[in-house]
C-alpha cells in the first residue's frame, strides 16, 4: 500500500545540489562545488581546550537539559556583537539559539507562513532557504540581484501587486552569487518594506567574511521591528556545532520559542557551553581576521587565475567577501552541459539552474573558493577554462 | 499593526508545565515536578574523556559539516543493539540521528500530516509529542491507557469510525503514567494497526530504565514497516547533547532525511563523534544498570512512602521502570487546587489535566522520582501526604 505523505512533501526531493556534491566526492576531482569553510583554518586546539574546560570544571549541569532560549551569556555575547560591529541594540531576549541559521528559516516560515502565503526570495537565491520555506506551500516571487543588491524597482513592481507576507535576503555576500547590498539598497529596500508591512527574513551567515571595503548595517538597523535577523556561528568557528541564532522582537520571540520547543526542546547545551568558553578564551576578530586574509588570497588567485584564462565572453563577479564567486556563460550556453564535460576532466562546480525558481540561470555557474588552496585554485581553473574554451568553441 | 501568523500557531500557548516547572525553580521547594533525569548519575568525567580524545585525535573533520543522515558509526551501535536487545533487524541506513526523540516527533509529523489528519494518542498522553503534532493541526482522538497498556476496544472503535492517518504511542514507563504495554497488547495493538494500514510513532525514550519484570519487544517487532521507532540517548547518557534517532523503512526515511535536511542540515556531528566515542571506550549497559539500581531504589522509596502515608482512597502505578509514577484522587478532588495547597507547603508535582486533551483527568497527577534523591523523597511525599489529607477532609 502506498504511503500517503502529507501535501507538503509533493515534488520535495532530494537537494540537486547534494547529488552534485556526491559526484564531487571522488578525491581526484578538484572541487569548487561544495560550500564548505576551511577545515584547515578550525580552531581545533582551543575547542578541545574549551570542551575539557566545560565539561571537566562544570559538570553534570552543561550535560543536562537546558531551557529553550539557549545559554545567556552566549546571548549576551551575541547582542554585545551587534551593539560593537553595527550599533544595533539587542537585547539578549530577543535571541533565540538554534541548530544553525537554517533552523532559523525553518521556525520562522513555521510561525509565519499559511499554505498559498507569497514570499518574495532574491534570484538566483539560496537553495537551503527554498527547500526549508517551501514546506509550508508557499507562492515564491523573485526579484533579481543586481550589482549592488536587489534589483528596487522590480521588488516595489512585486510589492504593489501582491501582498507579500514575507520576504528572505541574504544582503552580505550571497549565497550563491556573492553579491551585498549597497547601504543606498539596504535604506532603499527597508524604505519599501515598511511602505507594505512586510517582513524580512535577513540572512546573514557570511557578514563577518569580509575582505575589503567597508562593513555596512543589517537592514534590520533601518527596518526595526519588521526584520528579523539570522546569525551563525558557522563560517567563523565551527560548522559541526550547529549553533546559530535568530534575533527578532518580542512578539515574534514568543512565537518562536514555543515552535523552537516543539521541534527540538532546544539546542545543544554542551556546545552551547564549549562554544562559549572558546569565545571567552579567545578573541574572535582575531581568528575572523585570519580567516579573511586566507580567504582573500584564495578569492584573488581564483579571480587573477580567471582574468587570465577564460574567455572574455565569460563575466563574473568579484566578491568582497564570503566564500562564492558568481559566472555567467554568454546566454545561449548551459552550465549543465558545461558541467558534464568539466566533471570528466576532474573539476566541479555548481551549475546555477539550481540557484532559480523557473528553469531560469541556465548559463550562470557557483564557485567556491573558501574550501580549497591557491594550488588546487591554479590547477583547477585552468582546467576548467579549457573546458570552458572547447564547449563554448564546439557548440 | 499586528502581526498575522500562520493558522497553526492559533491558540498555541506557552507550555504549562513550563510555567510549573518555573514555579518550582525555588530551591526551597522538594518537586516531584519535572522530567528531569539524575545528573548525580551523569558520566561527565567519561564524556570530557571521550571529548578531548575525539577533538584532539579526530581534529578539523568532527567540527566540519557532515551528513544528514548523521555518523555511520553511530547509526551501526544503534542497529546493533536493537539486534541483540530486542532481535529487531535494522539497517543503518533506516536510522537517521536527530536532536532528543522530540525532534522525530516534528519531522514525522511533518512528513505525514495534512491539517485534519486524525492522531490516535494514549490518555493520558506526552505532552511534548501533543505540543509538536499540534503545529501540524491534526484532530485528536484518545484512548485510555488500562493498567497494561491502551484500551485495545477503544482503539478498534476509534480505527473503526474514523480514518486515523498516524498513532502515538509511549509503550514503555509512559510518560506521564508510567505504564508499560503488555506482551499482548504489543501484539493486540500491531494487529489493529495493520488491520487499518495505520502507521504507529513508537516513542521509547525510558526503554532501558527496567528496574524489574521482563524487557518486552517493540511494537514495531509484529508491526514492521508500518512501524516508527524512536530512540533517545538522553535518559541513559546524558540529554544536554540532544542526540536521539528515528528508525523508518526506506520509503519513509527518504523523505524524513529531506525535512531534516531543510529543518537543520544535520544534527550536532562534534556531540555525536563524543558520544560514540564515549560509547566505544565505556559499556553502556553497565552505566544504564547503576541508573536503574539509584531509579529503582528512589521509586522503592517513593512508593513506600506512599503507602505508608497517604490515605487510602489515593491510588497510583507502580511502574517496573522509567521515571515516573501516576497518581489519582478519587473523582471529585482536582489536583490543581492540591498543587496551589502543596506549592505553599514547598512540594509539588504535576496535575494531571495537562496530560488530557478535553480537562479530562482533573483528579490525577505525575510524581518524577528520577531527579531526587530518598532523603528528599521521604520529606516530600511525608509533606505531600499531609497536604492531601487535609485536602481531602476539607473539601
């Protein structure tokens, strides 16, 4: 007998990006595929440090179960953050910690969003979101990125023709097309949203991965009440933790804790915990800063590396910070096909169909940069620009 | 403006037992309230072994990102021991690891349920998977919990008259009555369930907590593929580190990977590296038989004491395991005016209303003998019996 599943679950399969990741496996691929940071940058001596810390002087009490909030004191340390790198004033109740900033996507559509309700995502956008959000059937409306952010005058088109109950931005660095908002978009897009009511879900797992240029505020700072910010320890200690944060006002707060609750009682307390103890033992900017200079060079030589050998036809964009660049093919050309010729020659990436809502993108492509070295980036791009020159030549 | 959330979070409320358990948070007061496993019985120094040795030897790649599906190593133990405790054969692919049973509870419910989709419970019933399936706003049915396990003509009735789309069920030390199915109602029930093609989510958080009789197989055993199982490590290790797992046959596991996916990636990888570790260098069973011999000893005493000092006409369980005893007034008592009584006497525990779906039960209540300790079980059910008494001459 058939199983019924619930509605929801209708065309909801397994992520194309994860089978692209599988056939990246293969160690003799060099992969710009995957969206992984750079094992070799974990502060792994002081995690251990902090975990043997925890455990051994706190005891049972970082073992047992914990209220669903999430430790204090690392809620504190995350509104002082806010309150230090962009002058926004949180206060620790009004954050939330989860299992990653995905988890965050998943509660907040969970509180927010009826069957049918429209949400207006940035195209290409970030599949994770898409694949959590899409769960509660919502109608998904896309707005195209530009250079400096989302394209205002489609997203205000949007917002005047439907009534758009919220709306997902990743504004630093985007996955997948590393752009961020200009402060002109941020004010302009927060304008609008207040103009409509609407929500903002502000995504912000790669805003402290900046390279060069100059650090801007969350929408949130000009959005107030109707933004709700994600955060994520990921991309700047651990991924494995799985500890991020959703920070919104109180009324949104009360909602989310009790479907925080629901799904999960709360999160990790003894990462919690050892997290903790390694930011109070060590200085994160440091460690931040050291990333980004390993980062930077990897972005340079894989746009140096780039400039120097793909044909001109092809554009891409030069990211001043995260861990993606963003290419186009010239418009009649697939990055799917383009993908099955690279995978022979022993490179990957994303082709960045996967990244749209409609079929559309066929000729963009996701590179990553921050998981790899300016050896495997040398070697890597030039294969793929040769793969690059032959496709584009033949067809 | 005020802000619409979804349908589903109508009339969802902060939990009431939370806002008891606050209550209780004096130290003041000896509470019987909380589900709370004994943190005396915590391995800590075991688990600070266990996570140095995997942070320090493992390095970078226990704090990366990982699978969904969660460690293979772990999702092999817990095949294994189904195999040697209970003869289930269980594929490692058919276990996913998720954060504490209670997240498999949302993810099921997620998968399965349409809003109107009819859940079978037992009354009463656990609180937390009543709270995580409501989100999914199912309508309700119950069925009694006799001495020996759920009320097999009520629940052949209920399959009978309506289209029951998924069962919950806690068959072993049930919380909150602390009664465990018997061998035939296992049978009884499987049988039912097939009859109707009904799926059961068989929760076994308390499992292993066998003070006395005979260990029983799952439901799951006679009901197979109809059959969920839940698992949990928090009661016979240690719960901060949220580590549970659902157990499905392929078809249903495909599509719970993709919402646990969407929900959170994957469940801690750093907390489960600790806790097969710490499962690899200690026995378990020897550390689940020193908590059953405190559990068994604490709820030795309770019992004792219960009937040695309340009166009569107040009967209650006497479970064979768990951390739980039930206990019931006779019919016109209500046990949240003897909580007001008893919280100013400095003991409490929890009226049993909160565990009935329609004010039903308003004469019982749940006493956790886990989390205390006999000298503190004696003074507090002496306190409790006092109070009772005099509730009960008054009234």
């Amino acid at each position: 007998m058939a199983i019924q599943f619930a509605d929801r679950m209708d065309g909801v399969e397994d992520s194309f990006i994860r089978e692209i990741l599988k056939v990246t496996e293969n160690p003799e691929i060099i992969s710009f595929a995957g969206g992984l940071p750079n094992p070799a940058l974990f502060p792994v001596e002081q995690v251990a440090v902090a975990a043997e810390k925890v455990i051994r002087e706190q005891g049972s009490c970082v073992l047992q179960y914990a209220t669903t909030e999430g430790y204090l004191p690392l809620r504190e340390y995350i509104a002082n953050r806010y309150q230090e790198k962009s002058g926004l004033e949180i206060d620790p109740s009004e954050i939330l910690i989860v299992n990653g900033s995905q988890q965050g996507i998943d509660l907040v559509s969970k509180i927010l969003l009826n069957k049918g309700d429209k949400v207006l995502i940035e195209e290409p956008g970030y599949l994770g979101a898409i694949q959590a959000i899409s769960l509660y059937q919502p109608q998904f409306l896309s707005a195209s990125l530009l250079n400096d952010g989302i394209d205002l005058q489609q997203v205000e088109r949007i917002l005047k023709n439907h009534s758009i109950k919220l709306m997902y931005s990743v504004p630093n660095f985007q996955n997948p097309a590393g752009i961020t908002y200009s402060r002109e978009k941020r004010t302009g897009l927060a304008n609008l949203l207040k103009v409509y009511g609407v929500h903002l879900l502000e995504d912000n797992p790669y805003g402290d991965l900046r390279f060069s240029g100059e650090n801007l505020p969350p929408i949130k700072s000009t959005l107030k009440e109707l933004g709700i910010l994600l955060g994520s320890f990921s991309k700047v200690t651990v991924p494995g933790i799985r500890l991020g944060w959703v920070c919104a006002d109180s009324e949104i707060m009360r909602k989310i804790k009790v479907v925080k609750q629901a799904a999960d009682l709360h999160s990790n307390y003894m990462a919690q915990r050892i997290l903790y103890q390694y930011l109070v033992d060590n200085d994160l900017d440091e460690h931040v800063s050291k990333i980004n200079q390993a980062y930077k060079k990897q972005k340079e030589c894989m746009v140096a590396c780039m400039e120097q050998s793909f044909p001109e036809s092809v554009t891409f964009t030069r990211p001043e910070g995260g861990m993606f660049l963003w290419g186009e093919l010239p418009e009649r050309f697939s990055t799917f096909e383009l993908f099955e010729k690279a995978i022979k020659k022993n490179v990957a990436f994303v082709p960045g169909r996967a990244f749209h809502l409609d079929g559309k993108g066929d000729n963009t492509f996701r590179l990553n940069f921050s998981n790899s070295n300016e050896e495997l980036i040398k070697k890597g791009i030039a294969c793929l620009a040769d793969v690059i020159k032959e496709y584009l030549a033949e067809k």
